[in-house]
C-alpha cells in the first residue's frame, strides 16, 4: 500500500476510520524528511495492514500547528484514533520497524484505561504518574 496525502479535510477521518495510522509530517525543503520518504514508503509496501499517511506542512499549516508540530520530519502514530506515539527526527529503517511492531503489539483496552486515570482527576494516593 502506497502513502496517502492526508490533509485538514481527511486527517481526522483517516485517523478514526483505520486501526493503525501512522503519520509523516514533511516539508519539501527539508533534507531529513528527503531522505526518511523513501524509508516510509518502503514501510508503507512492507505493512498493507497499516494506513500511512503524509503531511506537507507547508500545504497544511493549520493542521501542523494543530498536531504541535515544532520539528520535521515528526512520525506520529494512532491505533483505535488514540495518539500513541510522536518523535521528531528522521528514523532509520529498523526503528521505524520497531515503532511499527510496538504500536501492533499494544494492549488497547490498558491504554484506554491509562487515558481514563488521567481524565479522572489524575492518580490515586501514593501513586506516580507515568512518564512514558
């Protein structure tokens, strides 16, 4: 499967309508993100159960600025529409791989239950939050 352009209008709807989504924030001036397109695409061929998506952070400002986006290339991945991971930085072939095997070996419903602890006001007596 090929990357997808994903833009203001379709960014929100890919990233709820597909298990897991990961998206390449990019620009076409930047040297990085040159040289991490071709690691993604080749990810994208290598994982068909995987949606892959681009952000051109020049055509879509609003959208970079809305995700936070302080750095390119910045990989960001979502599973169930849940925000799991975002780094900046052009990854190399293997820990993109790694990424992509961690984010499939997640348990959801502690992730779900994780997100619901920090909603509800927080954490218990004597607990730390994680930081992670």
């Amino acid at each position: 499967m090929a990357t997808t352009t994903l833009t203001a209008d379709t960014f929100e709807q890919t990233v709820v309508d597909n298990g897991i989504v990961l998206v390449d924030f990019w620009a076409s001036w930047c040297g990085p993100c040159r040289q991490f397109a071709p690691v993604f695409e080749a990810a994208s061929e290598a994982h068909p159960d995987v949606t892959f998506g681009k952000v051109d952070t020049e055509a879509e400002q609003s959208l970079a600025a809305a995700a936070q986006i302080t750095s390119i290339p910045t990989l960001m991945a979502f599973r169930d529409g849940i925000l799991v991971f975002a780094q900046p930085g052009a990854l190399p072939a293997p820990a993109l791989e790694q990424v992509i095997g961690a984010v499939k070996e997640l348990d959801m419903d502690d992730v779900r239950r994780q997100i619901a602890a920090q909603d509800s006001g927080g954490q218990q007596a004597g607990q730390q939050p994680d930081q992670g």
